[in-house]
C-alpha cells in the first residue's frame, strides 16, 4: 500500500486485500493519507439445517462462505456521514452523503423507525439501512455519540439475491469495523443480536438471528450450531474430512422481505397460537401480542417433541385460515414481526409443522455428524433428512421449480454414483442457493455437472459456493495506519 501499513495481511481470497486497494486509490479524494482506518469482515453462510424455523427456535446449522463483505471506517473533519460502495452496474447509488444532524447523531437523537423510514425511501439507496443502520444501532443500544462525520466503503463479494446472508455479511461487517473503530466492546451474541435488530427494525425485513450469528461468530469448515431460543450458540460440529458441503445458486432472486417468507413466518405465529388453546395454556394479552403464560414450551414450536406433534395436534389444526378469522377469533399471536393481512390465506398447518420436524431433523442431523458419519447406511440418512426439509419447505409454499430441478438432479446424482448425498434449499427458500453434502471433491465435481445441465435448462450460469472462512469475531479486525512522510 503507498499510503498505509496494515496491522495484519489477511488470505488473499478473503476479500480484505482488494479492499486495501480501493482505500488507497480513494485517498485523498474519500481518504484522508493522516488519519487511520479500521476493517472489519463478515463471510456470507450456507444454510445446511434449520432454516426458516430459527424464528421458532429451532437448532440451526450453518457454514460461513469464503465469499466476504469488507468494510473500512475513517473519521472526517466535518459533519458528513459517508457511504461509499463501488457497483458493477447501475442498479443502485455508489455513494450516499448524510448530515450527522439529519441522522440524529448530534444533540437531537432520531426514532429507529423513523431512521428506517429516511434510508428506504429511495429504492436505490436501500443497501444503506444495513451499514447506516449499523451506525445508528451502536448509537440507540451503546450510547455512541461521534463529534465529526465519518467515510465508510463497502466492498462484498456475497451475491445478493442468493439466500447466502448477504444483508447479514454487510450488516455485521460494518457494525464490527465500528464497534472496533470507537473501542466498544461487543460479545459475538451481542453483536448478533443488535444487527438483527438492523435488519427487522430499519430495513424491516422479518429475519431471524441465525444469518447474523453465522457470519458474526461461525468458525471455517464447521457447522455453526445455535438454538435461536433467542440465541444460544452450542457446541460447532465439525465435518468428517471425508465430507464436504458445496452450495449452487438457482438463478431466482430471493429475498427475506418477499412476502412468501413473511406469510410462513405469521402462518407459523398463528399456529403457535392456536396450540396455546389446544393444550389448555393461558393467554396474556398485551396489545396484538398474545404469548402463552407458564408454557412449557417457552414459546417455541420447536420445543414441541416431533412425536408429540405427530400424535396429538397435526390433524387438530386447519391446513389454511384467512388472516380475518384468525384476528377474529384470536385476536393476535407472539411474533410482532410477523404481521396478519386479514386479506390473505395461511397455511397454517404446514408452517406450524415445519419448525417442529425441522428441528428434530436438526438434531439428528447433528447427532449423525457428530458420531463421524462413517458408513454409507449414516450418510444417506443425512442426504434423506436433506431431502426430507426440502420437501417441507415446498409444503409451507417456499418452493420453486428452479430450486426443486436442483435437488433433483442431485437426487439423479447420488442414484447413479452415490457421490453425493443430499440436497435442500437453504435459508428463506423461494429461489436462492441449494446445498449439497457428498463426498469431498466428488461433490464439486456434481456440481459443476449440475450447472452444466442447469445452464442447459434456463441459460442461467451458476454461482458454486465451495470454500469456507472464519467469521466476522474469529476474524477479528486490522488497523491501516498512515506511513510516515518522508
């Protein structure tokens, strides 16, 4: 670098390094040579079990990707806060100036809400409520008050569209380049936790905390583990070497703030409901959130045994209910990110199943690994249960032709060369990124098959998901600091 010295020189693939370049073409026109610069770095994740049932409380299993979003931070001598990332096209602004007044960072402190509203009311500045947004969490939650403006530059490799944690990877990557940049102590939980905060209070959209735990806290090559009850990270599980997960993008943009995700996710909610009264369990009423009082299962689905649902509640509640009759005769749920539209029909019993299967294929799924998956009998039950949370998700109305043809030839596949084990959609479902699990290098090797036959299919040229990193706490963060003039 000619104007700074790094405090640590990351792997070339992680992304750091080509942000070091931009850095330096930027100064002195967005950089100033004088002053240091933080970097932070967040991988994006494949969603291998779990899933859409992590609002439930299900146990997640996820594996952070060596695709990466990069952030610097750099303070600036006036009042502007300034958001800079470099765009291939012209889809959205490459840069965004605020007043640090007009983001209520000075004497007047401004509502999270009415911060969101501002960063999303111009479509093309909506990637801004993710790194804004992080500046302004630190500010509500941590008390962070900053005297002069700031310069931010973003750079991400995580395809966006992909189901890969995209939003997640830029929100915690800059939270954590801020939290390091101001000296605020953050846990991986904690850092987690507000940055889902982000995501569901200013860029309003419903995810749950799995995406920003997996690319704030997931270590390479291992399967993060967390019960999102709201967030308690277990035990990682590592793969056997044998083993190897490889994820391949379906070309179908998906993103969490479709309002299939979100219709499941209240689907779910009204389910949960509906058992309270099943089971006998009193409701407390608080405005529209009505939650169960003394319930043993704490108010996740998840909590209920599979067995249990099998027997006593599945054929109890309806396949579908409009959103009116549920208000009507109930008045509200738990989730307040899960709004009703009276208007719309839910699929209440498959939304509400999913999470509780979803959960006990989880813990099997884990259990397998974890006693090393050594027969061909162990890892064809983990391709099944793949397989088996695929169809799930197609039941609750998170399918797609284009994700079903890739699970389907990864089902050809594995009859013809038993190569490669399993496959499911990941993450919100509705287009976005399949996973595979095979044989290490074999299962690759099928993929690059399979996107050969789905560049014959649809024309569509695949993202491969291979490599894996550290995320964004293991990381840690890197100091650019000025070389001394001669």
């Amino acid at each position: 670098m000619n104007h700074f010295t790094a405090s640590a020189l990351p792997d070339e693939g992680s992304g750091c390094l080509y942000l070091f370049q931009l850095v330096d073409r930027a100064v002195p026109d967005y950089f100033a040579p004088d002053r240091h610069v933080t970097v932070a770095r967040a991988p994006g994740r494949i969603d291998v079990m779990g899933g859409i049932a992590d609002y439930s409380g299900s146990l997640v299993l996820q594996m952070p990707t060596s695709e990466a979003a990069c952030v610097a931070v750099q303070d600036r001598d006036d009042e502007l806060v300034c958001v800079w990332s470099p765009s291939r096209d012209d889809s959205r602004s490459q840069i965004v100036k605020w007043g640090m007044g007009d983001l209520g960072l000075r004497d007047r402190h401004i509502d999270l809400a009415v911060a969101g509203m501002l960063l999303r009311s111009v479509p093309r500045d909506r990637w801004t409520c993710y790194v804004l947004g992080a500046l302004l969490m630190l500010a509500e939650a941590k008390g962070l008050r900053i005297t002069k403006g700031l310069a931010l530059l973003l750079h991400s490799d995580v395809p966006e569209g992909k189901g890969v944690g995209s939003s997640a990877a830029i929100t915690v990557a800059t939270m954590r380049a801020l939290a390091a940049h101001f000296g605020i102590a953050l846990t991986g939980v904690e850092l987690a936790l507000l940055c889902q905060r982000v995501e569901n209070e200013i860029a309003k959209a419903p995810c749950g905390v799995m995406d920003p735990m997996a690319v704030a806290c997931g270590k390479a090559n291992e399967l993060m583990a967390l019960r999102c009850q709201p967030c308690e990270p277990e035990d990682s599980v590592a793969l056997p070497e044998a083993m190897e997960i490889v994820g391949i993008d379906s070309g179908v943009r998906h993103a969490v703030t479709d309002s299939s995700y979100g219709d499941v996710r209240a689907a779910a909610a009204m389910g949960a409901r509906m058992l309270l009264d099943l089971r006998g369990i009193g409701v407390h009423d608080s405005g529209l959130q009505r939650w169960g009082e003394g319930d043993p299962w704490r108010g996740y689905l998840a909590n209920c045994p599979a067995d249990e649902w099998r027997q006593r509640w599945d054929d109890k509640l309806p396949s579908s209910m409009l959103g009116a009759e549920f208000v009507h005769r109930y008045g509200g749920h738990a989730d307040r990110h899960a709004k009703v539209d009276e208007q719309r029909h839910y699929p209440v019993r498959a939304a509400t199943r999913h999470p509780i299967e979803e959960n006990a294929r989880a813990e099997r799924f884990r259990a397998i690994l974890q006693d090393g998956a050594a027969g061909d009998n162990e890892r064809m039950e983990l391709g099944d249960l793949m397989h088996a949370s695929h169809r799930s998700y197609t039941a609750c109305g998170l399918g797609h032709a284009s994700t079903d043809y890739l699970v389907e030839q990864a089902r050809m596949r594995r009859d013809k060369a038993g190569l490669l084990y399993g496959a499911r959609v990941t993450g919100a479902g509705s287009g976005g990124t399949v996973a595979l699990l095979g044989k290490r290098v074999h299962v690759w090797h099928e993929a690059l098959r399979i996107k050969k036959a789905l560049l014959e299919a649809t024309g569509h040229s695949a993202i491969i998901f291979r490599y894996s990193s550290h995320g964004a706490m293991p990381f840690g963060w890197i100091r650019l600091s000025p070389k001394p003039t001669a």
